[in-house]
C-alpha cells in the first residue's frame, strides 16, 4: 500500500485516520492541505476515484461561499487554490481515494 493522507493537523477527521494507520503500522504520507495544497493531477485522481468534486467540497469551510456563481472549471481552480474548502481527510491508495474517515474502506485496501 501507498496510503497519502491530504488533510490538517487541527481537523479531528484527519487525526483520526493517521492514529488508525499508525496502529496498523500501515505506513503512509501526510501532506498536510493547508500548508502544502493539492495538486492539479492529484485533485482530478481523487476527484474521479470519490465520484466528483461535490464529495470534495467543505460547505462549512468559511471560504466555501466563494464557491457561489462560479462555472465547474472556475469551482476547480479555486478549490486547488483554496485548499481549506475541501472536506478532510481525504486518503488515498494509489487510484483508490475516500473524503472523510473511513475505516470501513481502509480496511479493504490490504
């Protein structure tokens, strides 16, 4: 497995997840979103894998209003730009990805 976790240090979700891979000893990445971002090719891999950039979407985020009014192309280039929309963590195995946390996923990944 090449697990990657895209997520923040002060999201819960995402603190949940590296203390559920640490426990396994599944080794994995963290980048951490917010500091790091995500980029263009890693975006379009775990938008398709989760089925679409709605899934992706944070609607509680403070910035998620800027979302308002904006073409689908213009919604992705913001979400790349404006890391702290996206719903967290989001981990991903290779083609595989999940938003949230998800244990129930994870553990089909072996």
């Amino acid at each position: 497995m090449n697990i990657q976790i895209f997520g923040s240090n002060k999201c819960f979700d995402t603190k949940k997840a590296i203390r559920y891979f640490k426990e396994r000893r599944i080794k994995f990445q963290l980048i951490d979103i917010l500091d790091k971002g995500i980029s263009k090719g890693e975006y379009r891999s775990v938008s398709n894998a989760v089925g679409g950039m709605d899934v992706l979407i944070n609607e509680k985020s403070k910035d998620y209003p800027m979302l308002n009014h904006l073409l689908k192309d213009q919604k992705e280039q913001l979400l790349i730009e404006t890391p702290s929309i996206f719903n967290t963590p989001i981990v991903r195995n290779g083609r595989q990805a999940t938003v949230g946390y998800k244990p129930e996923v994870w553990k089909s990944w072996n």
